[in-house]
C-alpha cells in the first residue's frame, strides 16, 4: 500500500495513546482528529483521551479499525501484531498497523502482517507524514518537548 492511500482510510485505533499534552502520544492522534480522522485511544489507564472512549485492548473495540498506530516500545509490537492478526481474523478490518518515529517490527512480524493483507509502516510520524504530504503544519506538544 501507497502511503499516501493510508490517509483515505478514517479510523485510527491508537495503542498507547496518551491524556498528556506534552507527550507526541498525545499530540499525533489530536493532529489527526483535528484533520477529520476518527481516533480511537487505546489506552488500559485511561477512561477519555481527546474526548473519546479509550479502550484497553484493541480487541475490545467494537467498531471497525482501518489503522492501528502503535506508541508503543518496539518490544510490545508482537504482541500488538497478534491483537491485530486476530482482529483481521475475526472481523476483516485492519488494513495499516503504522509504528511512530523510533518503534520498529522484530523480525517476523512485517511477514506475518503481510501474509494477511495488512502494511506495515515503521520508524514513521503519522503527522510529520500528513502535513507534508497535505501541506499541513504539525502540532508542537504543549509544555514539554514529549
């Protein structure tokens, strides 16, 4: 997939989303909330994130999922990718899992991703890419470097 297809899909389940706005957990989903996208946080401490239900798995949203963006520690993405691949299995919805700047896939997970129809997009800001493919102006955090 084309990364620029990746934004005509809308809804963005975000692992590891974050309520503090100093943090880019936090600033990349508002980003793209602020850009027309439906952002689901997904987040096991957190109640409301940018004013949406946050969900503590990725398994316990009900609605369709196009796009998994991943804050997480590159160790945590097999485990993600499994939630993923069973979601894809059982519902037939993820279609991008897209890793945030500094997060990478071990190996095997991309092939394991791929063999489902899923792209993966590592080492990647969802927002730097956004704005500059759109001709956007990225948000900074607010009171901290994140």
């Amino acid at each position: 997939m084309d990364v620029k297809e990746v934004f005509k899909l809308k809804t963005i389940a975000v692992v590891g989303a974050s309520r503090d706005p100093a943090k880019w957990a936090h600033v990349v989903p508002l980003y793209l909330k602020q850009m027309g996208y439906r952002i689901i946080p997904i987040n096991p401490s957190a109640g409301e994130i940018l004013g949406e239900r946050a969900y503590k798995s990725l398994l316990e949203v009900p609605e369709p999922v196009d796009v998994v963006q991943v804050f997480r520690p590159s160790e945590e993405v097999p485990k993600i990718a499994e939630e993923v691949l069973k979601r894809r299995m059982e519902r037939g919805d993820v279609k991008v899992v897209w890793l945030q700047l500094g997060i990478k896939a071990p190996p095997g997970v991309r092939e394991a991703l791929e063999r489902e129809g899923i792209a993966l997009f590592e080492d990647m800001c969802m927002m730097e890419t956004h704005a500059r493919l759109f001709g956007h102006t990225p948000l900074q955090p607010q009171g901290g470097k994140g």
